[in-house]
C-alpha cells in the first residue's frame, strides 16, 4: 500500500541548481498545510551563484542540514551522498523522503532512504530520453524504480512508468512545478527589466544555456558550438551564462575570449534575472531541461542541442526543436523557430501553477490524481 494519508512530516533532499526551483513551490504548499518540512542540500553545486543566489530569489528557507559533498566522480560524488545523508535520515525519521529531477543527489538520496524503509516521493517522476549515454537517465530510471509516491509532470511520463510494469496506484499526474516556480516569480523577473541592464533591446536577442557533457566535454564539438554563437551573434546579441563546468572547458582549450561583437559570456545568472531575459527573448539555445519547459509555457522559441528530449510535449505541444551539435543543424534550427513563432504560448495540462498542491493533497489526503 503506497498511499499515505497523515503525513506529519517531509524531508526533501536537493542538491543541485535546478532542483531549487521545484523544491520551491512544494515548500510553499507544505507549510500551507501545517506539514514540518526538513530541507537537505547535498552540497552537489556549491558556489554562491549556483546555490545561495536562487535560495534568495525563490524565497527558500536555509537548509536545515548541508552535507557539503562538492564535486567529484559519479561514483565518488554519489556514494558521498549516500554516507552523509543515511544518518540525518536515520535521525530526522521522516513520514516519506521527497526527492526532485533527476542529478545525483536525487538518486543517491532515494537509494538511502528506500534501503532504510522510508518511503520515497519522486518529484518529476517518469521522464524518459532513452540515452542511457546521460547520467541523468540512469538517475531516473533507478530513482523511479525505488520509489513509492511518483508524481508525473505530463502524460508521456505516466505511460513511460506503465510501461515499465510501476503500479499505477504509485503514479499521480500531478503537472509541473518548474512551472508553479514560474508562474510566482513572473511578476518579480519582468520587473527586474533585465534586458536594460544587460544593454540589449527585447526581442532582440538569444540567450544561450550548454553545459552537457556531451557538448563541452569533448573539444571539437565546443569548439563548433562556439563557432556557431558567433555566428549567430552576427544576427544580434547572444547572452551566453557559463555554467562552471563549461567555463573550466573554455579555459582548458584556452577559448576564454570567445567572447567577441555581440557574444557574451557572462557569469552563471540568479533565477529571477534569468527568467527575466528569457521573457523577452527572441530565441533561446539550450541543453537544459527546464528552459526547454519554461520557454513552452512562455511561447518563446527554443532550440535545444540535443540528439534526444526525455521532455517530448515541449516539441510536440511546445515551443522546442531539436538540433544536432554542429553549426549548419543550429542554424537551420534557430532560423525555422525565429521565422515560425506563434503569438499565442501553448497550453499543457496541469502546467498552470497548481502542481505542488496536487503533490501536498496527494501526500496529506491520500489523493489519487491521474
Ligand atoms: C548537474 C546535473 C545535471 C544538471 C546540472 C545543472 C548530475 C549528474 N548532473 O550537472 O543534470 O543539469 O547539474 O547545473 O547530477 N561546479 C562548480 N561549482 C558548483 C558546481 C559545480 O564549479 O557549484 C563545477 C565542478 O567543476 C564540477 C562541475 O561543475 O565538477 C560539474 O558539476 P556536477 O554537479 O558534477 O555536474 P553538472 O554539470 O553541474
């Protein structure tokens, strides 16, 4: 029996950027209920900008315990989780353990807390790319499979589960919450008028997100890819965060001034003043899960360096296409979604901000929602 019905108690594992932004919004709906809710950060990112800034600008409280892993292998990384958080589990003894994405903290977090008999929520339960070439698909493959309470964010995630033999009464189709944290936020990110501050007019440039390994680990493709932005800059402005991993790459290849014209590389960018510019982009270029949701809901066109998405409805429904990681696939790419963008953002069931109080009427009331 996997329904639970009085849950006193929650404790959330996150670790890594954008596993803050759906931490947010079930927070919010926790404590609406009167829920104690315990917050463990692993430690996975680390630095102010990809950690403190977005606790501030969603509002979160500061962790109740920090497990300080940092970076490291795979293996190393997440056997270090699984170390430190086994006995703040084993003292905190909460009703169920809420587990969010798909990075290592998710996983190392849902072995520890399965293993010990607490039981699991996985929040963004179900998505598939099948590329197991991706860390984070070996992630939710096993996070779900270990897991008691499955909430899913869109329908090709609940049929992927069934069809992986998950019990449905484990299944809830509850939306998504990157979108709840959207859809707060929206009125403080537009009035940040980030566009002004970065000197660029709206509508008039890209923002660019990579930070796959398999685009900035291997030389020759990052090197096309920045080839391609500057291409692209010849257009207008490219606004391009570098994520640390890819701006260690960049400077191991000695490209730190790739910048040039209207390419921009700027430092690793808070939530708000992001959310701010994707608004009022033209065109925005990622590898990143949640811009390719968030530009779906916006309307804004999106490109996304990928051979494959476990995100399907942002192309089928969305606003996303898919394009190979070399210069004439993105830029065929960028000019079919300049030169086909719709007026109107697309609709996706249970996008709508509401997700994370299905999540908290699903834990504390025992509803089935499909
Ligand atoms: C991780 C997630 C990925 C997610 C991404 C979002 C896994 C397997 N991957 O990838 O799914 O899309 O976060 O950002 O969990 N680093 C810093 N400072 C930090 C954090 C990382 O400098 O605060 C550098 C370190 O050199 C580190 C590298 O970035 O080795 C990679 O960090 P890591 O957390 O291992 O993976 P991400 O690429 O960030």
């Amino acid at each position: 029996m996997t329904i639970l019905t009085d849950v006193k108690k929650v404790l959330s594992v996150v670790g890594a950027r954008p596993n803050f932004m759906k931490l947010a919004p079930v927070a919010r709906a926790l404590t609406a209920r009167g829920v104690e809710h315990v917050v463990v950060h692993t430690g996975q990112h680390y630095d102010p900008d990809m950690s403190d800034a977005f606790f501030r600008d969603l509002c979160l409280p500061v962790p109740d315990h920090n497990l300080d892993v940092g970076s490291a292998s795979h293996a190393r990384q997440t056997a270090e989780i699984m170390a430190r958080f086994e006995p703040v589990c084993a003292s905190e003894q909460p009703d169920i353990v809420l587990v969010y994405g798909d990075v290592n903290s998710t996983v190392a977090a849902a072995l520890v807390a399965a293993k010990t008999g607490v039981r699991v929520g996985h929040v963004e339960a179900g998505l598939r790319s099948r590329d197991r070439s991706m860390p984070e698909e070996i992630n939710r493959i096993v996070t779900d499979h270990v897991a008691d309470m499955l909430f899913a964010p869109s329908p090709d995630a609940v049929a992927n589960l069934e069809a992986e033999g998950i019990p449905s009464e484990r299944v809830h189709f509850v939306g998504n919450v990157m979108i709840d944290s959207l859809v707060a936020a929206l009125p403080a990110a537009q009035a940040l008028n980030a566009p002004a501050r970065h000197g660029v007019e709206k509508r008039s440039y890209a923002v660019v997100t990579l930070h796959r390994p398999a685009n900035v680990d291997n030389p020759d493709t990052l090197r096309e890819l920045l080839d391609t932005l500057a291409v692209m800059s010849k257009d207008g402005p490219v606004l391009f965060p570098v994520h640390p991993r890819t701006r260690a790459r960049i400077h191991d290849l000695g490209l730190d001034s790739a910048e040039s014209g209207m390419l921009k590389l700027l430092e690793p960018i808070p939530y708000l003043e992001m959310l701010s510019l994707v608004v009022e982009a033209d065109l925005v270029v990622t590898d990143s899960g949640g811009l390719q949701e968030e530009t779906t809901w916006l309307g804004v066109p999106c490109v996304t360096v990928r051979p494959n998405t476990e995100r399907p409805v942002t192309c089928t429904l969305g606003t996303n296409r898919l394009a190979p990681a070399h210069r004439d696939g993105i830029l065929n790419a960028v000019r079919d979604a300049r030169s086909n963008r719709t007026p109107t953002a697309p609709a996706i069931k249970h996008w709508d901000g509401k997700a994370a109080h299905r999540i908290a009427a699903a834990l504390c009331e025992g509803a089935r929602l499909v």
